[in-house]
C-alpha cells in the first residue's frame, strides 16, 4: 500500500502586533498569497487529503484554510497543541498515529524542514529543500500498511515546492 504525507510549512506570518503571543499571529499578506499557490499544486498534481494534521497556532490554521480552499473536499483539520512548534520525533509520533492514505501535517520550522529532511531516502535537488522556507511543501510517498510502520529514511519525494516558484491560481 502506498501511503502520501503532504508535509506544509506555515506559510508568511505577521510580526507586526507586538501584543500577539507567537501562538496567536497570522498570516501577512504575503502568506494570504502564498498559501492558495500551495493548495492549487496539491490540487493540480490529484492529491486528496483524507486527514489533516494542523498545529493549533493561528497561522497554521490559517495557511491550512486557505490551501484547503483549493482542494476537492478537504477534511477538517484535527488541530494539535503537540504539532505547535514541534520537533521532528513529536512529529512523527502524530504521523504515526494518522489513519487517512493521503495526510496533510502543516506545522513550524525547524521540525518540519527537519523531518522532510528525515523522512526522505534521497533530498531533491532543490536548493531551497534544506532551509525549508515559509510554504515549503514535500509530497512523500511510503511503501507502508500503516502510517506506525512509517520510519526515517524510507520516504520517496514525489514533489517539492515553495509558494513564489508556484503561480497563482486561477
């Protein structure tokens, strides 16, 4: 069985409210662009998400909703205070819990980048792969029964993107 992780970094966030906690800024207008660029890549390459594993921070709420608008009947999204600001092994923990074959985790950096990082058997030529920019977006592919069986090393990348190399949706 093959089994798909769309792995999401939160797109642009908004610092300019210096009485917002970090949890609770959201997206700038940049992300309010760059989001439905990612959603419509997902859209245009046939990926469906049947879950989405979303931190519970405000801007990845939002960049969720907003690539959710572009995709064909996106699942709700089940928000985690353990994805904010994770790390790559709490990650993998709520991964390996997951139960669709087509998962969306939007999360922060550096645990996402890292666990791209981690899962992926070879790192795509991409330069922008290892700093994992706001928006960056892996599809990985797993050989796996079940997401538990899902360990470092054994993902295919299937794609990878950042939101200003993507155009606009239409």
């Amino acid at each position: 069985m093959t089994l798909t992780l769309i792995l999401i970094r939160h797109a642009k966030s908004d610092w300019d409210d210096a009485r917002l906690t970090d949890h609770q800024r959201p997206l700038n207008a940049r992300g309010r662009r760059a989001a439905p660029r990612v959603g419509a890549w997902i859209a245009e390459m046939g990926l469906a998400p049947q879950q989405a594993l979303v931190s519970d921070a405000m801007r990845t709420r939002e960049t969720w909703s907003y690539v959710a608008s572009h995709l064909p009947g996106p699942p709700a999204p089940t928000l985690s205070s353990g994805l904010y600001l994770a790390g790559p092994t709490a990650m993998l923990t709520h991964l390996q819990a997951a139960t669709g074959p087509t998962v969306a985790m939007v999360a922060h950096n550096p645990g996402t980048g890292v666990l791209a990082a981690m899962l992926a058997a070879n790192a795509p030529a991409h330069p922008s792969f290892d700093r994992y920019p706001t928006g960056a977006t892996t599809v990985l592919e797993f050989d796996a029964e079940t997401w538990g069986h899902v360990q470092p090393g054994m993902g295919q990348i299937r794609a990878f993107a950042i939101p200003r190399e993507l155009p606009d949706p239409a």
